[in-house]
C-alpha cells in the first residue's frame, strides 16, 4: 500500500499515514528548500522563529538532494517550535534528509487538528506524481560515500549513532504504517518460483544500505 492509500481508503486524515490536503492554498508563502545544509537551512529557521501566530508558509521540496543530517536535526526542531502553519510538499523527488523531513512530519503531524491558538506543521500529498529516496545516513568522500559500521574508529560510530537510530526509526515505523507487522510470511514458493513480500524487500534493502524509493 503506497503512503496516503489509508486515507484514500476511509476519506480520514487523523488514521492516515499522511495528511490528506490536496489542495495548495494561493495565500501561502512559498519557500522552495533546494538542499538541507546551513544556506539554505539557516535563512528558513529564522523565518520560522519570527513568524507571528498562523502565517501560513509551504516549504516546497522541489528535486531536493536531501544533505546534512544536523542541519536537518535543526530544521525539525525549528518546526516544532514555530508558531506558523506550515505545509511540507515534494516536488519531482526528495532524496536522503529531504525524504526523511517529509516522511517526518507525515507521520507525526503537529496541530492536525488546526487549533488556532497553535503552531502547524503537515507534510501534504503532492499535486503531481512525485517519488522520495529514502537510506540510512551516509558520509562522503568526494564520489565515495560510507555508513556508519564502515567507521573504523568506535568513537565516531558512537558518536553518530544518534543520527542513524533516527533515521531507522522512522523508517521502521513507516513499514508498520504500511502494515509490515500484517505480512503472514515474509516469502512464499511455488513449483515456478519463491516470491519475497514487497515491505520485506524494502526492509532488506534499507538495512542492507541500499536505496529505497516511495512513490507519493
């Protein structure tokens, strides 16, 4: 089941996956967020610090690349803390951080109810066909890139475990949404071929630092 089909199945945005506003407001701001690292992360927390009391903003994620898991780290709690209305929509694809911000604050809306005396933070459904790229964190080194148990150093492995653990976490969770936890068996053979279920392929590619796409 894709992410927003259980909303689409019983017309609730409360039991959803992901909120279900399909309908972009004209008197939103707009602030396309190209990549998640301090440029363009910075200047977006300040609005978000000074923003009055239901200003109403869209963070477009439009062919985000995804980018620093500590700029992003900020970036979330900035959200939480933001007293404006804020919607997260994708735009062509979010990969890595920029997957992991929506897919965030699809599972964990702030204010779904808009009470208007509080701050509200929702990831929406794309208007178009749009995919994300989610994978554990990993760290570059011009065209190479490691996971974490590719440190050698057991002190850097600690120290950003932080960041992995929050990634898998979501992830996790977003499989028991899509009903991981429902799945009788994860494979099953017949005279032709054995099949794999599609959310336990997903797992097995994730954990095994591999990209994974969803399509929203």
């Amino acid at each position: 089941m894709e992410v927003g089909a259980i909303a689409e199945k019983d017309g609730t945005a409360v039991d959803s996956v992901v909120s279900q506003l399909h309908v972009v407001k004209d008197d939103r701001e707009t602030i396309e967020l190209a990549c998640i690292d301090p440029e363009s992360v910075g200047p977006l927390i300040q609005v978000l610090q000074n923003a009055p009391l239901g200003k109403k903003i869209r963070i477009y994620l439009r062919a985000n690349p995804g980018g620093n898991v500590v700029q992003l780290q900020a970036l979330i709690e900035a959200l939480a803390r933001t007293n404006a209305d804020v919607e997260i929509a994708v735009g062509r694809f979010a990969m890595s951080c920029a997957a992991t911000l929506w897919l965030w604050y699809a599972l964990d809306p702030v204010n779904l109810d808009n009470d208007p005396s509080e701050g509200r933070v929702v990831s929406v459904d794309p208007l178009k066909p749009a995919v994300m790229l989610y994978h554990r964190p990993r760290w570059r080194n011009g065209p190479y890139y490691c996971f974490i148990d590719d440190f050698k150093d057991k002190k850097v492995r600690a120290e950003v475990r932080e960041q992995v653990d929050m990634f898998d976490d979501l992830f996790y969770r977003y499989l028991e949404h899509q009903g991981l936890h429902d799945v009788h068996a994860a494979t099953f053979s017949t005279a032709q071929a054995t099949f794999k279920h599609e959310l336990q392929h997903l797992l097995e590619a994730y954990q095994s630092n591999k990209d994974c796409f969803i399509p929203l």
